[in-house]
C-alpha cells in the first residue's frame, strides 16, 4: 500500500512550529511537549501565547455552556489492494477448502444416521421388490452402507481440496496481473 505523505506548510505571519507526517493512528508525531519547547523564549511573546490559550480555553467553555458537545467525525481513508501473495493466498484456501472437507464428511454421516434411522433404505428397498424391478436381490442398505458413503466423500473431498486450492492460486495471479492494468480494488475505511 502506498504510504501517505503530508506537505509541511510555512506560516509568514506567526511563529513556525515543527509539523511532520502523522501515522495512521490518532496519536501525534509531535507531542506537547517538543511544541512547547520550540516556542519563542521572549517574555512578550510568551505572555501573548498564554493569553490566547486562556482565551481559547474560555470561548471553548462558553460555547460548551451553550450548546450541544460537537460529536467527533469519524475519519475516512481511502485504500486500494494493489497486490496479493499468491503463497499466502493457497495456504489460506488450503486451510478453508479442508475445514470445508471435514465439515462435509461429518454432515453427510449425520444425514446417513438420520435417514437410517426413519427407514428410508428399508423402504425403498421394500417398494423395489413389491414393484419387480428387482432382477435379483436388491438391498439399497447394503449399496449405500455408512462406510461406502463415507469413502466416497471423502475421495471427493480430496479432490475438492486441491481443486480449490489450485483455483484460488490462480485467482491470486490473475489479480494481480488485472490490479497492475486497473489499480486493484479500492477500499474505503472509517473509523466509529
């Protein structure tokens, strides 16, 4: 991401106080401190920096007496994302598409258990044979027995995982390759 600069400005009319680049938290480059140390040493200009911070001070608790509290605005940055690690980006399908796998394997096993459990095998197995479409012995439990669909979707999920893994690599690339023609996707941040 591109760092963000800030033009120090010359005042003519008033004394110059260092200013310098602020970070992207709320905190100040300069602290209190290093500004009260720049300031003039001659009494009279002392005196006048006082009274305008007394004055300042008492218009800020007038207008508080007699109005609402201002409420702060949230600040708002503009980003874009420019680039993608493609490294980063396979470990990180890598870990979701076998998060996705295992979650699969476990929800196919609960729906096997659930429809075991009603007698959905039993009794399609018993309309086969009342219809005669059976050539032979037909026993849908034992074709679809909790092992065979397990190993089943397991295979799948294996090949699952790699296929979305090698597809989100290549998306990674391809975003780049478009983000270096466009500027890549633009994002914009507030703080609440």
């Amino acid at each position: 991401m591109d760092a963000l600069h800030e033009e120090p400005s010359h005042e003519e009319h008033g004394p110059r106080v260092a200013r310098s680049a602020r970070s992207l938290s709320s905190n100040p480059a300069v602290s209190e401190n290093q500004i009260h140390e720049t300031q003039p040493s001659h009494p009279m200009e002392q005196s006048h920096v006082s009274s305008s911070h007394e004055q300042a001070r008492a218009h800020s608790a007038e207008r508080s007496a007699g109005q609402k509290p201002s409420v702060p605005r949230a600040r708002r940055m503009k980003l874009s994302v420019t680039r993608v690690d493609p490294w980063s980006v396979t470990k990180v399908s890598f870990l979701l598409a076998i998060a996705g796998g295992i979650i699969q394997i476990v929800a196919v096993g609960f729906i096997w258990f659930l429809l075991n459990s009603i007698g959905l095998f039993d009794s399609v197995t018993q309309l086969v044979s009342e219809t005669g479409l059976d050539a032979g012995s037909f026993d849908l439990s034992s074709i679809l027995s909790l092992g065979t669909v397990l190993s089943a979707v397991t295979i799948f999920s294996i090949f699952e995982v790699i296929l979305v893994m090698v597809l989100a690599t290549i998306g990674a690339f391809l975003y780049n390759l478009v983000s270096a023609l466009v500027g890549g996707v633009h994002v914009i941040l507030g703080d609440d």
